[in-house]
C-alpha cells in the first residue's frame, strides 16, 4: 500500500545525515532539530504556533484539553472514520456525538453537523479523510453561530488547501481553532516511528497546548494544570524535517497517481472512482473505490493478493456499530450513507514511488476482478 524503503533511498543521504547530526550532538529529547523542523511546518502551513507531541491521538487529546472541555461534554465527529477521534473524546468522560457524512466526499456532512447540536454540545471534529478537506466554510459558520470549537483532524490531509467562497485559501489544519496532525510512518509526512503536531493561531492556546503536554508545567518544577507526558523526540523531528521539504513534491505524485487511476478506471461498471470536492485540493492518502452494491468484496481483495496486490478497506465498520461506541442514541437507519460505505469502499495501492508499469498491473487486475 506505501513503499517507504523505496521513498527513503530517494532522500537517504539526508536522512542518514540528519540522523547521525542528532546523534553526534547527544540532543534526543529537545534542541535544534525539534526546534527547526517546527519553525519550518509552521512556516509551510502559514500557521503563528505548531507544537510537536508524541502521536496523533495524544494531540486530539492535548487539543480538548486545553479547551477546558468538561464531562458531559458533547463533541460532534463523523461516524465513518478511524477509532482514534471519538477515542479521544470518550477517555475525557466528554460525550461523542456521530454523525453522517457526505456520500461523494465520505466527510463529516455540515447539514448532520447543524442537526445534532444541543445545549450540551461544545466542539466540532472534523476529519479531513482520505486526503481531502471537509466542507469548513458552512462547517466554521456553524460553529461561530453556536458558539463552538472546531478541531481539525488532518492526520489524512497535510498540505492539502481549502478554497473559501471568497476565493481565500488555507492549508488543511490551520481553519478551526486547533488543527491536529499524525506523523505515522505511512502518513503523507510520515516519520520513521511515531509522532505528531497540533496547530494554532491563538497565543494563549499554543501556550496551554505547550503546557499541557510537558506534564502541565509552566516551567520547570511548576505545574499549572493537569498535563501528560507527549513529546516528538529528536530523531523524527530531524527526519520529518528533511521530509517536508519533499511534502509537495509527495502530493504531486500522489495526484499524478489517482489521476492516471481515473482515466485508467472510470469506465468501471461495478465501481466509482473518487470525488474530488471542488473547494478542496486532494493529495491522495488513500484511493478508495466505491463498489457497486452487490459487488463481492471479500472475493475481490482475494483476487487481488493472489495477484500480489495488497488492498485495504478503510473502514470495515462505521463507529456507530463499534461496541466501544455504541448507544441507544443511534440506530441504523441513522447512518444509511455511512453503513453503504463500509460495505463498499475498497482502496488500491497509492505512494510516491509509484511506477506507471506498477499501475498498469493494478489497472488490468481491477479491470478483469472488478469489471
């Protein structure tokens, strides 16, 4: 599905320096290498304050946090997503809402979003999946007229831009009040391990997100609030330095990817290719299919890695039906879009060192499996 041995030996002689340059200094927690691979996100992102921390749950986590979200708490999130956002809200005793998504885009719907409010609610978590924006303008017009929070999850989208109906763009995660990232290895700007960052604009909240995850010290031995333990070491912060200066050029060649997917796969029968929002670049995390209903899938993914060829269904489940989330607040016929499409979303392989004859073997294995 990614080949990061193939994407590091591109870039290995300054991966290998960066690394040696950490090690030779004796600096792994903290120093330069943290300090100029933040100042140059947050330069790319345009954004005043990006703090580093250990992986992209911890930074929802430290996010809610430092808004003062308290128990009882409702937070409204998609339903067909990963685990790790309605996670997050439920280790903070705060109460996770789901709701639908768009049934092109597979984003968090601003019309579900608008329904589900209560008195009770207190933030919006929009995931920017697969590598796309969620629709933030309505999103963020919502939120300031019930007077919420918005955080974005953008472990899926880094680099990505929305267009606002002004024309006006920025970068996904930089939108709401806090934007959150991951650094997993597989991630569009992946690290050699783990790690992850959170984004703000707001002064007074990149010194309480810093806070908080330094064990809620405002200096040393001073401990202000309740805060945890989330640190990017030195090593990945040296390495996802070197990396993003390659960030773009990753984009482009996932984009270049799914294109020549498009043309090569858009006369499917049995499947839809990708819809790409207009107000949002796509840089591809993932390639997801929609299959035809009806379509087998569990005989299509077996036909594929007899072929050699890995594919993955994100997700098999919408959160709803999880049992760790379950609740007599949901039903089914509740999330009629989100249960189709963990039913049918079926996604190829799709990276940066992605070769056209690796393609074309893709593409005539799906031809003749999917048809």
């Amino acid at each position: 599905m990614v080949d990061l041995i193939g994407q590091y030996q591109h870039i290995k002689s300054e991966i290998d320096s960066a690394i040696h340059t950490v090690i030779d200094t004796g600096r792994f927690i903290g120093g330069p290498a943290l300090e100029s691979f933040t100042k140059n996100l947050a330069a790319y992102l345009d954004v005043k304050h990006v703090v580093p921390c250990a992986n992209g749950t911890d930074a929802l986590q430290i996010a809610m946090m430092a808004l003062n979200l308290q128990p009882g708490d409702e937070v409204i999130t998609a339903d067909f997503t990963y685990a790790a956002t309605a996670e997050v809200i439920a280790l903070l005793r705060l109460t996770p809402v789901l709701v639908e998504v768009d049934p092109l885009t597979f984003n968090i719907s601003p019309e579900a979003i608008e329904k589900a409010i209560t008195s009770a609610t207190r933030a919006i978590v929009p995931v920017h999946l697969f590598g796309q924006c969620a629709d933030m303008a309505p999103i963020m017009e919502i939120a300031q007229r019930h007077h919420l929070y918005v955080i974005e999850d953008t472990a899926q989208a880094i680099g990505a831009y929305y267009t606002f109906p002004d024309g006006k763009k920025q970068r996904a995660g930089t939108i709401g009040q806090i934007g959150t990232t991951s650094f997993f290895p597989s991630k569009n700007l992946g690290c050699y391990g783990d790690g992850g960052a959170i984004f703000t604009n707001d002064d007074a909240l990149a010194k309480r997100l810093k806070m908080i995850a330094n064990h809620g010290q405002s200096s040393q031995y001073v401990f202000d609030d309740i805060g945890c333990n989330s640190r990017l070491d030195n090593l990945q912060a040296a390495i996802l330095d070197v990396k993003l200066k390659y960030l773009d050029k990753y984009c482009t060649a996932r984009q270049s990817a799914a294109a020549y997917y498009d043309e090569q796969l858009a006369s499917l029968q049995n499947a839809t290719i990708p819809v790409r929002a207009a107000n949002s670049t796509h840089v591809f995390h993932q390639y997801t299919l929609t299959l035809k209903p009806g379509t087998d899938r569990v005989a299509a993914r077996k036909a594929f890695e007899q072929r050699g060829i890995p594919t993955m269904v994100y997700y098999p489940s919408p959160m709803h039906r999880q049992n760790a989330y379950k609740s007599p607040r949901y039903s089914d016929a509740d999330f009629p879009i989100s249960i189709r499409l963990s039913e049918c979303v079926l996604s190829l392989p799709i990276h940066t060192e992605m070769t056209r004859d690796q393609q074309d073997y893709i593409i005539s294995a799906a031809k003749d499996i999917i048809q």
